[in-house]
C-alpha cells in the first residue's frame, strides 16, 4: 500500500494536502469512455465531487461533458475549456443571474426541479429573445438504499418534481413559448453499491415512456443522473468501479424509441479513488483507555465522516510498526472532528504521515476555513 505514494517527496511538503493519481483518474476515463462508448451514451462529469482546476482540464481533455448546479460550477467548467453545448445545469434553487449564465453561453440543457422554475426560466428566456432547452428532472419513486443525506428519488426529497405532478407540468409547455422540453432527467442517490437500484430505476423509467407514447409524446434525451458508489473500504482491490456492469445494466432493461438519446452523470465513481488526504501526526495522546492520533488535518478538509459518518481508509504510510488501535482525530475544536474510532494502524509516532484514502471526491470540494484555517494545497502524480 505504502508504494503508491511517493513518499520522500511527500516528506518536503507542508501538510495536510491534498495527492491526485493522476494516471489512474486517466485510466478511469478511458474505461468510462470505452464502456459507454459501446451504447453511444454521453457522459457528463458531475462537478460537485471535485471541481479542481487540473482535474476538470483532465476530464475535458477525454472527452466528457458537465453536469453542474451552480453558475460558480458553470464558470469553473468553461475556464477548464468544457464546450457549452456539453453542459448540463440542475439544481432546486437556481438564482436569476446563474440562469441568464445559462441562457449566455447556450448550455445544452437545464434539468429543471419544479413548475415555479420552468416559469421563471421561460420569463429570462424570453427577455432575452431565446428558447432554453429543457429537462424535467423526475422523482421516480425507486429507494437506492443509501444514506439518507444522499438518497434524492423520493416524493420526500427537496429534489426533483412529483411523478403526480409530471403530466401537468409537460402541459404547460403549449403555453410556455420560451422553453422547448427535450429530455427526462433522474438521479436517485449517490454511493449506490446495490445495482438493483438501477434495474429498479429502468423499470419505472418504462413505465413513464408507455405512459407518455400513450400521448403520442417521446422525449428525445434520456438523463439518469449518476450515483455508482466506491469501494470506500479497499481502495486498493477495486480503484476503477465496475462501469461495465453499471452501463450494461440501462442498455439491457431501458426500453429505448429510436430517436433518443441516454446521458449519465457520474462524479464520484471517477474521481473518488484517484484522491488522498495526507496529513501529519501532531501527537499520540494516550488516555486512561484508548490512544488518540492527533492529526493537523480535520472534517476542514474532509468533512464526510463527520457530516456523513462515512468510512474512510486510513493509512500510516511511514510506519512499519506493530498493529495498535486509535481514535484518528483533528485539531478541529468540534467532537465531531474524528476521521474514525478504533482504527488499525501501524504503530503512531510523532511526524507520521497518514493518509486517508478515497478522497478524491467531496474532499478538496467541500474544505472550509472554519477556526480560520488555510485551505490545502494539492499536488499530483504526474507533476510531483
């Protein structure tokens, strides 16, 4: 485990920071590329797991559009050179200027979450003399069994619009001169490991087409957002999940019309692995009945397990010492600020380096400067 980082050089370098395998993030995009490829779906990087600038360059550079939900994230895409007409903007609360950001650039599409949008965007449209492209993003009703901060598909989350209300918003397109409905856009979760799910999303998905043909109405561009989890507890045994599977999956079950089109939009299973947060030891604190590993990194840098009470694999990877057991902490002055609790570890010292893995996604993303803290630097494989 320990070969995979270089770790002399990381030696030299002020921590915590943030370590990008650059190569593997290339050998996931081949792989994403090749097995969807195969079925002429489109692939749309889901910004939100990591928008650093050189991994955006690298993601472009293979080939894959945007899925964004911000103006901020759309600006970060057209710097990092992604074309327009590749861009995809969701999200529950767009505001006024990061539509007009939209409607200026002519993005491909807007997955839209509620009739109040679809007005207000059809209003900016047409004071700008222009028809925006539209997707309804539906909650289809299907669990993705995940955590429930993550869990988006239900008729309870804020996302999306009702299948109830589906028809009644499609109606008001004869009305709504400024707006053109193009596709059907769905995202049940995220950190999906159970690919039942999907089968499950495939079939709803069915139904609502029938549905539809029933009304002589077939929607050219099908979206099913994205969702494949990692393997958050090997990241060394499974680094590229299993794409293979995950696309075969919708060309199989999803029952297509010759004119349309299938998008995707995964984010973390591309740059989840490719990712680590090092830091350093400050000190080992031994109390009455546990040891502590006190680290200069804290939920400042990655805030999943405190926020999610997510796992992530924690390495010494400058210890070749005994096995011993410690709550990994930070110097965050919060009690939620623990990496993990009774974590194996090769014997802690003072200085060690210890990285926690899979990190690439809502990591660097997701930092703050809370107790005044700097922000990390990151650096990469093939630059270091």
């Amino acid at each position: 485990m320990k070969g995979i980082f270089p770790i002399d050089k990381f030696k030299q370098l002020q921590t915590p920071f943030y370590y990008y395998n650059t190569e593997l993030l290339r050998e996931t995009l081949a792989l994403v590329r090749q097995e969807a490829d195969k079925y002429n779906y489109h692939i749309h990087y889901a910004v939100k797991a990591n928008a650093n600038h050189k991994i955006l360059t690298i993601i472009r550079e293979n080939g894959l559009g945007a899925d964004c939900v911000s103006g901020g994230e759309i600006k970060a895409c057209l710097e990092a050179g992604f074309p327009a007409g590749k861009i995809v903007y969701a999200g529950v609360g767009k505001a006024d200027w990061e539509i007009n950001l939209g409607l200026d650039n002519n993005i491909f599409c807007f997955n839209v979450e509620s009739a109040a949008e679809l007005e207000v965007i059809n209003e900016l449209a047409g004071i700008k003399g222009k028809i925006a492209p539209i997707a309804l993003r539906i909650n289809p009703e299907v669990d993705a069994h995940t955590h429930a901060y993550i869990t988006t598909g239900l008729k309870e989350n804020k996302f999306g619009i009702n299948l109830s209300q589906m028809n009644g918003i499609i109606d008001r397109f004869d009305t709504l001169k400024n707006v053109k409905l193009i596709g059907l856009h769905f995202h049940i979760g995220s950190q999906i490991t159970d690919l039942t799910s999907f089968q499950a999303l495939c079939s709803r998905v069915n139904e609502i087409q029938e549905s539809m043909y029933r009304r002589q109405i077939i929607i050219p561009n099908l979206n099913f957002g994205g969702g494949l989890g990692i393997d958050y507890h090997h990241p060394n045994r499974q680094p590229i999940p299993d794409f293979k599977e995950y696309f075969a999956i919708f060309h199989k079950h999803v029952k297509l019309r010759p004119i349309q089109q299938v998008h995707f939009e995964p984010g973390r299973s591309i740059v989840g692995q490719c990712g680590s947060l090092i830091t350093k030891v400050l000190y080992v604190k031994e109390g009455s009945y546990k040891k502590f590993a006190i680290l200069d990194a804290g939920f400042t840098e990655l805030i999943r397990p405190a926020f999610y009470q997510a796992y992530h694999k924690i390495e010494n990877i400058t210890s070749d010492g005994e096995i011993e057991k410690y709550d990994v902490v930070g110097p965050i002055c919060e009690s939620s600020d623990c990496f993990g609790k009774e974590i194996d570890l090769n014997k802690v010292h003072r200085g060690d380096l210890i990285a926690l893995r899979s990190a690439g996604a809502y990591g660097e993303i997701m930092a703050s400067r809370y107790n005044c803290r700097e922000l990390p630097k990151a650096y990469y494989s093939d630059t270091l």
